[in-house]
C-alpha cells in the first residue's frame, strides 16, 4: 500500500512536549517524546509487560513511564525498571529511525538497517531568513494516494476552490506532465488572466496593484514517497510571468507532506513557504488562515471520495489527460513497493 523505507513527517517539532505521543504511520503504531537532553525518540506504542499503549502514559526523567503498571523504558526501547519487580531480562521493543529537522519529526518506518539521513529531502526555504512559512494539520480519513491525485491535478480549484483560487482558465489550459527519475512534474501556465481572490490578497500583502491583468503558473512536483510541493505564483502581465522581477511578482511554495496513518487515513501537514515581506508576521498569519480554508474544502470532498470508493471496490475509474500526474506518481509508488518485497513474494506474484 505505501513504501515503508522513506522518511515520512509524525509530526511538528512543537507536537513532542513533556507528554508522549500516540502516532501511527504506515499502520505502526508509535509513541513520540522527549529524553533527557531533549532529544525526540519513537518506540513502539507497546508497553511489553501487558501490551497497552505507552502513549498513555508519561515521561519523568527522560524515560518513558508506561500508564498502566509503571514499567519504565529507556529510549533505546529496552526496559528500565518497574516496582517492586525485575524487568530488565524483558525483550526490548522496536525502535524508529527518527530525524528532527525544518520544525518537524521525521520517522523511517520500515527497516532500521536502511535508514539513510542522506535521503531526506532538503528544504531550502525552512532553512533560509529569505523565506516565510506557516502551515498546519489536518486528519482527513482517505487513502494517501487520493491526496496525491489531488494534489498533481489542480483542474479542480475551479469547482472545489471557486471562492478562493480557482478561475475558469485553469480548465482551459492545458498541462505538461514529465518524470525525472523518482519526482514526476505537472505544470500549467496561464496568461492575461484577473487574479482570484487569494492571490489579490497576496498581491495587496506585497504592495502590487490586484485590479490588472495576472500571469499565473501552478508547478507540482511529487517525491516519493508522497510529498508534493508546489509553486505557484502570478505576476503583472507581460513582466515575465514566471521568471519575472520579484517586483512583479508573488509566488510561493504550497507545501504538502502526507503521511498515511492506515490504508485509509492519513496526517496531511500543509502549509505555505513564501520568499515575499518574510518578515511580515500578520501576512503570515493571513496567507496561513486563507490556505487552511482552502484545504479545508478538499476534506470533505476525499473523505466522501474514499466512502464511494470503499462502496464500490469493483468500478473502475475513467483516467483522462488531466490525470497524467497522479498517474505517473502512482506508478513511482508502485515501483518502489514492489523494490522492498522479498524477492520470494516478487516471484509468486508474477
């Protein structure tokens, strides 16, 4: 269903707190929390003496205190201590890859032995003073990949988003889809358009005029194994559109980590990067309130969109030209899954 040796998001940084917590990734059922130092540390949700959830419990001294019987753990997922018994002979539980970077927590579900830092994206706008971010976090109750088509097929902003971004143009130009490797692209530029509402409040928040005709331009990029980011952005007509002077200018970076819970559920951490007035606290705020209405009216439709489907297992779905993105992702997908199968598996399933 999703690949398990790839660094998903769990969480934001400021989630982990003095308290730990339950997550689950990739159908893994976690705890989150804090050492000694500091550090975050993901165990298994799984207290060994009588398997309940350690996320119920709490954290004194840096170690894990289980809710239940007060069984102990230490942060490398052995047992510690427990009153008035000996607990130390006990198996130890699992214990996740973890990477703390860009204000989030990072998980490698699948096999320790092939976690690998090196493969985490970098994120150049979380790191530079240039750039701006504000974001959130939804639990919305579909299928990951549902997210991804979503997300590589911006077509539709005119009907789900008609308030906000989306304008009949967007139906009316075309897009170009290629893959590169792992990431596949989507992009659709649009010329001499009005700006929706959205981007005439960017365009306001920049100090450019939002009554002139716009060049707008919508580039998804998916990475496996199911993070999208997409620029986007509209210029004054005629300024050069995407390449055009930031003076012209307002564009940014739509930021979409998904992160499958189960089959059918997932934790989608949205947000915006922006390189425009990156000091400008209440901007953020304003670009950060209007994006989560904005990906509040995708909710409904996925989660209804995944009822239907669950409904109806045999139906097949008609793909078109709009779909290509979504396509092509989930072929990635679908490669990398079967490159961690065992080789036996592989062989009884061709």
């Amino acid at each position: 269903m999703f690949p398990k040796n790839a660094w998903y998001v769990a969480c934001s940084s400021d989630e982990v707190t003095d308290a730990p917590l339950g997550r689950t990734i990739c159908n893994e059922r976690l705890v989150i929390y804090r050492d000694g130092s500091g550090s975050a540390v993901a165990l298994e949700d799984f207290c060994p003496h009588r398997g309940a959830p350690l996320s119920l419990g709490r954290v004194v001294d840096g170690k894990l205190v289980c809710g239940y019987h007060g069984l102990e753990m230490g942060c490398d997922g052995k047992t510690v201590a427990m009153p008035g018994q000996r607990v130390r002979g006990f198996p130890p539980i699992r214990k996740f890859p973890l990477i703390e970077r860009y204000g989030f927590v990072w998980i490698w579900p699948g096999q320790a032995s092939e976690a690998d830092a090196s493969k985490l994206h970098h994120l150049e706008w979380a790191e530079s003073p240039d750039w701006a971010y504000g974001g959130g976090l939804y639990h919305i109750q579909c299928d990951y990949r549902l997210m991804i088509d979503n997300l590589m097929d911006l077509t539709h902003e005119t009907y789900v988003h008609a308030s906000s971004i989306g304008q009949k143009e967007i139906d009316e130009t075309p897009t170009q889809t290629r893959v590169e490797g792992d990431e596949v692209i989507t992009s659709r530029f649009m010329e001499k358009v009005s700006a929706p509402p959205f981007w005439r409040m960017a365009l306001r928040g920049n100090g450019l005029a939002d009554d002139v005709p716009v060049d707008r331009w919508q580039i998804c990029r998916f990475t496996p194994p199911s993070h999208v980011m997409i620029e986007v952005g509209v210029a004054h007509a005629g300024k050069g559109g995407y390449e055009a002077d930031p003076a012209h200018k307002v564009s940014s970076i739509v930021v979409d980590f998904i992160t499958p819970e189960t089959d059918t559920s997932i934790w989608y951490f949205w947000g915006m990067a922006r390189n425009f007035k990156p000091g400008d606290a209440e901007l953020t705020a304003t670009i950060r309130e209007g994006q989560g209405k904005i990906f509040g009216e995708d909710l409904e439709m996925l989660e209804r969109q995944q009822r239907n489907l669950l409904a109806h297992p045999s139906r097949s779905l008609l793909k078109l030209n709009i779909d290509a993105g979504g396509v092509q992702s989930r072929r990635v997908i679908e490669r990398l899954i079967a490159q961690e199968e065992p080789a036996s598996v592989a062989a009884a399933g061709a």
